[in-house]
C-alpha cells in the first residue's frame, strides 16, 4: 500500500518530525512509503529511503534530492523534460506549527490530497491549550481550571503554588516549567513567552497519575490502543521527550481495571467526534480522585503512538480506507442567473 | 497601493463571492487591483479588471483567462517562454467553506503570502456557530444558548416554539428556517441537514433589535465602523442577503446612544482579541432586555461590510499597514546533533 510521510515544517519541533519519520520507516516497512520533507522554508524534497537518517538533514545534504511542488491531488517533481507526479495519501508527520496548527490540513485540503492527519478544526482545537479546555468543557469532559496571561500584560496569578506554566500552542514540553515559589515566577514566564504569545497557568499537582490512550475512529467503529502510564521523572522535559519519539518497541500496559480502561475510552470517544475523523491522536488523560481529566490532545503523536498497538500497520491500513471525503460542492450559477433575469440584462 | 482580491471558492457562497468582488472593484478602485477567481476545482485564474461581471463567470468565460498557480510569496503565471510572478498583499474574499473554514488560510500561511482575512484559529471560531459560542462564552460575551442535532441522529428538540434551524456552518442564511409548530420541524430539518451534518436550534425571539458592527485593529487600535440595524423582513433571507452583498452605498447609522454603542464596541473587542489580527470582521449583535447577545462573526463579511465606513478605503490601508507577520521559526539542528553526540555517531 502506498503511503508518503510528510515531515520536518516550519515549527519547534522540526527535528522531533524527523525522528518520527526514520522511526515510522521501519515500523510501516510493509508501506511503499515516500518521504516528502518540507524544509522550514516551505520548500519539499523527495527523500530517498536510504537517506532517511537524521544527519541527512542537520548536515544540509537534504538540498541536493529532489524538489517536489504540490499540485491538484499529488506532488509533482519538475524535470529537465517533462515531469514526474505522486499521487498517495499522506501522512502528516509535521510536529507543532504547520502540521498541528492548520496550515498542512488546509493545503492538503486545497489541493484535495487524501492524508491522514487532523483537519482544520480538529487542529485549532488540539494545537493551543486554551482552546482545548473550551472543546472539552462543551463537551462534558473534565479539565483542570487555568488561568490565561498574555506578553506584555499583568503577570498575577491566583492559583496556588505549585503551578505549571506553558506556552498556549507548543506540545513535547518546550517552554515548560513547575512554579514552586514567587521568585521563580518570572523566569518561568520569560522562557514560555520566548514561544508563544500567550501562557496558561495549571495547578501541578504531585504525583499525579497520567495515562495515555490513543486511538481512531474507522468503519464506523472506535479503535483504541492499550493505555500506557508514561514514565516521568518530575514531567518529561524535552530531551527525554525527544528520545521519546523514537520509540517503537510495543510498551507495557497499565495497571488499570477494565472499568477504568473504559472510562478512559469513553472520555477519548467524546472528543474524537467527528472532528478528529481522519486522525489518529492520542489523549493524555489525569486521575485525580478517581475521576479523569484531560490533559492534551495530541493529534499527530511523537512517531504517532506506534508503540501503543499491538499491530501498528492494521491501525493505518483501516485509517487510510475510512479517510474523510474532501468539500464537494457543485457551483450552478443559479442566483447570477435569477439575479440577472431580474435586472433584465 | 497594490492588492489581489481572491474570490469564488469551493463554497455554496460562491456566486455572492463574485458579487462581492465586483461590488469591491468599484469601492476600491484608487487601489492597484488584481482579480484572482478560485473556481470550484481551485484551479485559479487572472481576470482582467474589464471583465470583473457575473457573466465573466456564470457563462464560463473566465476559463479563457490565464492561469495562476500559487508560489512562495505570490502567484505566478506559466508562459510559453518564462513565467510572470505576483507579488502582492490578497484580500480573502471568499466567503463560506474555502475562504472561512481555513482552507485559504492554511494555503496563503503555507505559500508565506500576507493577506487580509481570518488566520485559521479565527476562521475555524466563526465559520461554525457552535465553536463560536465556545469562544463568546469563554471570553464573557453572552450568546443564545442553542441545542445541537447531528445527521441520522435525535430529532427531539427541547427548546420550546419558535425557534431557529441553522446549518452549524453556514452563514448568508443558507438552509436556515424559523419553527413555530412541531409539523415543520422534519422539514427544516431535512432542509437544514442538506448543508452540514450537525444544525443548531436556537429561539427564535419575535422582533429582536439586531445591530452589525464591522471592525479591525491596527496600529494598535481598534477601529470601528458606524453601528447598523439591518432591514429585515422576519429573517435575511438568502436571496435577500445576494442583493445585500453587493451593497455599496453608506447606510444609516443606528438610532442608539453612545453608551449603547460603547457596549457593542466592547464586545466587538473582546471576541477581535487578538485572534482576528489581520481581519475586518462584522459582528452580529442582538440587544435583548437591555443585554447585548453575539449572533455571529462574519471573519469576510459580504462587499467587506464597505457600506458601514465612511472611508472603507483608509480602512483598508490601515490594514494592509499592519498584518500579521507569519511564522518565522529557525531550525538550527542542535537537538538532531547533541542526540548524534550522546550516541557517539
């Protein structure tokens, strides 16, 4: 089955994308995969398999494959006669801005290219945090309360020591930082606002038990990963994030009653929707007092969650045959006509 | 002052696109035009200033006109020898999916084109009603409460007669009905269903005072338009709000006093936010028992809502003066060369 990961994009997170992708290499080896990178420029290369290694793009020796321009339905790569055109879904592997914030899905859709990967809502939900916690509270899904300070404005916080504070829009940690005094306050807001525009303060809260489901919905039917309790030391800075999404080896499942495990899916269910249709996300869930919060969404996850199904190929292979049809709609003139009729002319 | 206005679509708003465009041609013509028209299948074209009239598009003339394809920073034009680049500042003007979902957005952010028009966070918060709500509520604008129906899903609405059937996602009053009586409930269902896969039930309140505000910030400011009650029947009907859009002359400002417009000017700032930097958006407000209520966010309002300013061209200008500077991250490589490090290769 064909199948092009697209990866790298304007974003933090950039380089997390290209450990993605090598990982995704041989996790989807059964895939005629294509690897498309989009450089932070905006600028796409074919990627030959065999350069599929990081130092291909630290070291610039990306610049001499292929380019490639997107077109109608595909990609084209331009050659000294003629032209050569890909047409394959895509997956969107584009950590952060570009991939998670709008910008892929609506060049994807404009350019009616299938991928899997969150659509414009389901992006602009998932990518600030802010907005999130609205989704979540309409529907019905526990979050923790936060407050919201933007650059250049008051830096008051009510909330309790020891709190966290994050940049709105960046996922794997960047900008992060536990607030246990008054006087770390400002060291902490300086480094989240070097990434974002705006900053969300959380309670932290001590030991707190995480859980992490992922899942899709196909055929009609949600299918759901194990649930992982991730490891943590204090919460995962970057580095050990980073490390993080090369992970491939399938981890252990968490110590929860079935119960549980079902309450879990049916918290992850209610925000999938619809709106997530297409994507395979993963949700990180808190317990606090037995009831279960939502912590993020992550619609395209550090080498998308591979690790947390037990056969990673059939979950893409059901994906791509239930992808979201593209907006069709048929334009008739119809009203330029009556309006016309009407004017006479 | 150079500008490109983008129209047409993939959009059920199609055709009052093109009557937008050709009502802003003349608004604005102390500017140095250029007509980019967006046909259904996003193939676009260059439309010469002289044939900016329905007929250019409701008799397929327009596929005479040269083609454009989108480039870094402009559009270009292939020729038999070479190729010509636009370069210049877009006006999106295409109203409904495609200009209002973030499907444009997402393609001009993409192709690092400045442009007038909702970013993808504000397209996605007002194209549909229901995240519009989730916006207004959690900024502390109050907004009808509604109920949500979804496709093949219940038809039991609570909310009691009359009330409003609205397609989610739709503005210009397409697949809209007003209910007074359990028998035409199915009906504007069905109706209503035919354009999205989810409708919203709101009341319906007999002789609501409605008042549209347009708007934007620049230079760090907010500026507004005169405050307008609109003529209405008993609701704009679609065919009613076509004539609408190619609305040029000023209207009538609305009989309120200044605290009055004070108050609407300061829900119009708080939904603006910083969300739809960039925008010259119309607000939709209803004034109930003294409250004001947000209708809805028109992110490209029919003609850019021109007949609301007394200089829609300085408004423009303004505008064009201080758009959103895009996304500029620079990937330096070090965590790809302190993982390669720490792995000894």
């Amino acid at each position: 089955m064909k199948l092009a990961i697209l990866f790298g994009g304007q974003s933090f997170e950039h380089e997390i994308s290209i450990v993605s992708a090598t990982t995704l290499k041989e996790k989807l080896s059964d895939f005629e995969l294509t690897f498309i990178f989009c450089d932070q420029d905006h600028t796409l290369y074919w990627i030959d398999a065999t350069k599929m290694k990081a130092q291909t793009f630290s070291s610039g020796a990306y610049t001499k494959e292929p380019l490639l321009e997107v077109t109608r339905g595909g990609f084209i790569r331009k050659k000294r006669f003629g032209s050569e055109t890909l047409q394959m879904p895509v997956l969107n592997l584009i950590h952060g801005s570009d991939g998670e914030d709008g910008t892929i899905a609506g060049l994807l859709d404009f350019y009616n290219i299938a991928y899997i990967g969150p659509r414009r809502d389901a992006s602009v939900f998932s990518f600030d945090k802010r907005y999130t916690k609205y989704l979540a509270k309409a529907l019905g899904v526990k979050v923790l309360d936060c407050e919201v300070l933007h650059k250049g404005g008051s830096r008051d916080v009510s909330t309790p020591f020891p709190f966290i504070v994050k940049p709105s829009r960046l996922g794997s940690s960047i900008g992060v930082s536990i607030v246990r005094h008054a006087d770390a306050l400002d060291y902490a807001l300086d480094v989240a606002f070097e990434f974002d525009e705006s900053v969300i303060i959380e309670p932290f809260i001590e030991g707190v038990k995480e859980y992490n489901l992922a899942g899709f919905r196909a055929q009609g039917a949600m299918h759901y990963s194990i649930v992982e309790e991730p490891q943590k030391s204090e919460f995962l800075d970057f580095d050990k994030k980073y490390l993080d999404f090369s992970r491939s080896a399938t981890v252990n499942e968490a110590d929860l009653d079935a119960s549980s495990v079902r309450a879990l899916q049916e918290n992850f269910a209610t925000i999938y929707g619809s709106m997530f249709q297409g994507a395979l996300i993963r949700c990180d869930f808190f317990l606090i007092d037995g009831e279960i919060y939502l912590n993020e969404i992550n619609p395209i996850p550090g080498s998308m969650a591979n690790y947390l199904f037990n056969d990673f190929s059939k979950a893409i292979t059901q994906l791509l045959g239930d992808l979201p049809p593209g907006n069709k709609i048929h334009v008739n003139y119809q009203y330029i006509h009556t309006i016309s009729a009407a004017k006479g002319k």
